[in-house]
C-alpha cells in the first residue's frame, strides 16, 4: 500500500490520496478532504453552518446522522465547533423552559 500523504482534515487520520486520480473521470472529490465519506459528510456540514448555508437545528439534525463516536480523537478546532454546535440546542431548551416558567409566574 502507498505511504499515507494527506491528514484527515476532520479526525486528523493519515491516508493515501492519489494525484494521478484527480485526472479520472470517476475521481471522488470528497478525498480531498477526509479519509472517509462520514468525515467528508461532517466537514461539508460544518462548512454549511459557518457559511449560514443552513438553519442551527437543520446543522444539528444533520450531525445526528453522522458518527460522532470518535470526537474526542478529531481535530481540535472541529471537536470544538462541534461541542459548540449540538450545545446550542441544550441552551435553546433551557432558555425555552426558563422562558416558559417566567411567563407562567407573571400570569399566575
């Protein structure tokens, strides 16, 4: 097998990428970017959510569908954005229910 020459932009995993397949007509354009489809699918994503291409629950849901099981191991900053990310749904909530309990106390 080929010496690894590319870093996993997501995970930080080395992996094989070959110049010569850039030419192919059946070159797979996501291996520019991660060793593999889920870690292309979670750079796309995060990619979407900074450009505000799509809505904060929409970047949620989709993370949900993605294998977050080795985050602790991705790169920092992706780890964080991450965190970041499917955090704000928790605040969200919490505020929602504080919210809620102020205008109930006000009504009551």
């Amino acid at each position: 097998m080929p010496q690894s020459n590319r870093e996993c932009k997501i995970c930080g995993e080395p992996y094989y990428y070959c110049q010569s397949c850039q030419k192919l007509e059946s070159f797979e354009s996501w291996r520019l970017y991660g060793h593999d489809i889920n870690c292309y699918k979670i750079f796309m994503i995060l990619r979407d959510d900074f450009l505000k291409n799509t809505s904060r629950e929409e970047t949620i849901s989709l993370l949900n569908n993605c294998d977050l099981s080795n985050l602790e191991n991705f790169n920092d900053n992706i780890k964080t954005q991450i965190k970041d990310i499917l955090s704000t749904k928790k605040t969200n909530i919490i505020n929602k229910k504080n919210k809620n309990k102020i205008v109930n106390s006000i009504n009551t």
